[in-house]
C-alpha cells in the first residue's frame, strides 16, 4: 500500500507554492509524488498519470481541494474512479482539517465542500465581470495592452530593411502572428 501525493499549481511562476505543497505531502508520508504546473482547466497529464498509476490499497494525498478538481462533477469523476480502484483520497487543509473519503461521513463532506468551492468561484467570476462592465462603462478600464502592436513602428521599420517576418518576430521577441497582423494593418 502506497501513499502518493498529487500537488499542482496553475503557473510556472509559482514555484514556491509547489515546494510547499510537496514538503507537507512528504511529511505526511507520501513514497511518491506526482506534481506539475499547469493551469486546473488545462489537460493535468500528471494527474492522470497518478490516477492510473495507483492501485488497490493506495492512497492519494492533495493538499487542498482546489489543487486536486476544478469543479463539482470533477471532484465526484475523480473520487469515483478511485473508489472503483479502491484508492483512498485524502485531503490536508479542509478547514483547519484533514478528511478522507474511506468514511460516509469523509465522502459527503468532500462532495458538500466542493459544490461550495465551485459555487464560490462562480460567484467571484460573476463579480468579477461585473467590476469589468462597470470599470468599463466608466472608461476605466481598457483591458491588457497589447504588447505587440506597441512595436508597431519598430516592426514596419524591420520590414522596410528586408527582413522577414520570423527574424522581426525574434527580433522583438513577439509571435510571427502579430508581425503579419501589424503589416497587414500598416498596409490597409
């Protein structure tokens, strides 16, 4: 019987996060450890390498839920395809507590917290879109600046000294894309 540990961030960026999130796993006991950096929406290619990896008596160790599924009915996807590998799921940082599912009462309350996880993120996009409309509607907010089309001038100068669109873009370090979009736009 193994105890594996999962942990995942959403960026590279969060290195930091990671670590901790494996020294807690490794101080619980976990033999093996799978983790990545990857967003919750994006294909987690390490979650599902440990979802097959572990067997029958195992037990898989997150965290916290969020680091784990990234709604309701992926929770319950996950935590039914370990219970039918009869792989335990244990969680760290549930409200101040750990919980495990290898109970009644560990499987409702997984499944109850994470329908509020989800409700609560739904609620902080819709507030988020909100603030958006408004900031909008008040001309305060106009969204990220598009980092390539600020060379605009840089790139149509490349181009006049005959270079290609794929050394103006390494050049300006910027998408091959976004030199075509900004000639075409020169050009119009």
């Amino acid at each position: 019987m193994l105890i594996c540990g999962y942990a995942r961030v959403s960026t590279v960026d969060q290195v930091a996060g990671l670590e901790a999130q494996e020294r807690d796993l490794r101080a619980t006991g976990c033999t093996k450890l799978f983790c990545e950096q990857v967003s919750s929406v994006a294909q987690r290619d390490g979650l599902a390498t440990a979802l097959d990896f572990l067997r029958e008596g195992d037990t898989l160790v997150v965290t916290r839920l969020d680091r784990l599924a990234r709604s309701t009915s992926d929770l319950l996807n996950i935590v039914s395809r370990l219970e039918q590998k009869c792989v335990a799921l244990r969680i760290l940082d549930f409200g101040g507590q750990s919980v495990d599912t290898q109970s009644p009462s560990g499987r409702l309350i997984v499944t109850m917290f994470g329908a509020v996880a989800q409700f609560e993120r739904e609620l902080l996009l819709v507030r988020q879109r909100e603030g958006i409309q408004k900031a909008k509607a008040e001309g305060k907010y106009k969204g990220r600046q598009p980092t390539a089309r600020r060379q605009s001038a840089r790139v149509v100068e490349l181009k006049g000294t005959g270079l290609g669109a794929s050394a103006i873009a390494a050049t300006l370090s910027i998408s091959r894309a976004s030199v075509y979009r900004i000639l075409g736009d020169a050009a119009a």
